[in-house]
C-alpha cells in the first residue's frame, strides 16, 4: 500500500483502470505520513533536486495539519530554529578557556 495525493484515483480512473484504495483514519494517516517523509528525504537525498525538496516541505505541512498545529505556531518556532545563512562549521571537540 502506498500514500497517494487525493486525485490519483481518479487519474487512474481517468485511464480506464479501478485503484482499490480506502481512506485511512488518522493513526493511519499519521503512520503513512510519516513512512512517505522518510521516502521523500531518501528520493531528494539521491535526487538532490529542489522538486524533491517540496515534497518533503509538503508531507511535513501535512503532518503539521494532522498534529492540528496552525502554520502561525509553526511560523513562530522557525524564527527560533537553528537557520543555515553561511555554510555552518564543524565542531569537533571543545577547549576547555584556561588553555587559551
């Protein structure tokens, strides 16, 4: 069984073919999304695509929606999230200040 976006059964309907689908409840729905994001990082991390980038911003919106957490929330926890503006660096281990 696979997530599928609402109007692919009628696109395959469409091509004279029946998909046998049901609607999912919402544990369901939860678990599929959060299979089908696991896919959507793997397709882009292969891809390194931009198109496969949405994908992932989508599935993550739809699970915002499922959790029933508005976008405003959402909005307000990214301007406290880590942000990359530069190419971040590296740390590999920590001195201790009296050795400098």
């Amino acid at each position: 069984m696979k997530l599928v976006r609402d109007n692919i059964p009628d696109i395959i309907r469409e091509s004279g073919r029946t998909p046998i689908c049901r609607k999912l409840d919402h544990m369901e729905y939860r678990e599929y999304l959060n299979k089908k994001l696991y896919e959507e990082i793997e397709e882009y991390q292969i891809a390194n695509q931009v198109e496969e980038l949405c994908d992932v911003v989508e599935v993550i919106y739809a699970l915002i929606e499922e959790l029933n957490v508005s976008r405003v929330s959402v909005s307000g926890w990214q301007t406290r999230c880590f942000h990359m503006r530069e190419i971040p660096h590296i740390i590999s281990s920590v001195c201790e200040n009296r050795y400098l």
